[in-house]
C-alpha cells in the first residue's frame, strides 16, 4: 500500500499570490483592449501571464 502525504519538498521556494491594485488591472485591461494591441506583448512587459489577461478582455 502506498501512503500520500501531502508536503513540501524541502527547498522548493513557495510562491506567493501577487495582488494587483484595481488600477493596475484597469490599465492593464485598457490596452490589452486597444485595437492592434498583442496581449503576449503586454503581459510580458506587466510582468504577468498572458491567461491573465485573455480571460478578462474575452469576456
């Protein structure tokens, strides 16, 4: 039988939640919403995934 223990491997560095201001996301919606605009481009340069984005300019 094998047992699943729920843990960290020792020096995996855990990775916080980033928490962007409402700003922040209002900008960063604007011009992924801007006519021509390259949402991988943007998200690069923000600094953060481009799924990010796309979910909230597609809806």
């Amino acid at each position: 039988m094998i047992e699943a223990v729920a843990g960290r491997f020792e020096g995996v560095p855990r990775q916080l939640r980033r928490r962007c201001s409402d700003d922040f996301k209002a900008r960063a919606v604007a011009e992924a919403l801007e006519p021509g605009a390259n949402v991988s481009a943007i998200s690069r340069r923000l600094d953060i995934h481009p799924n990010s984005l796309t979910g909230v300019v597609q809806s």
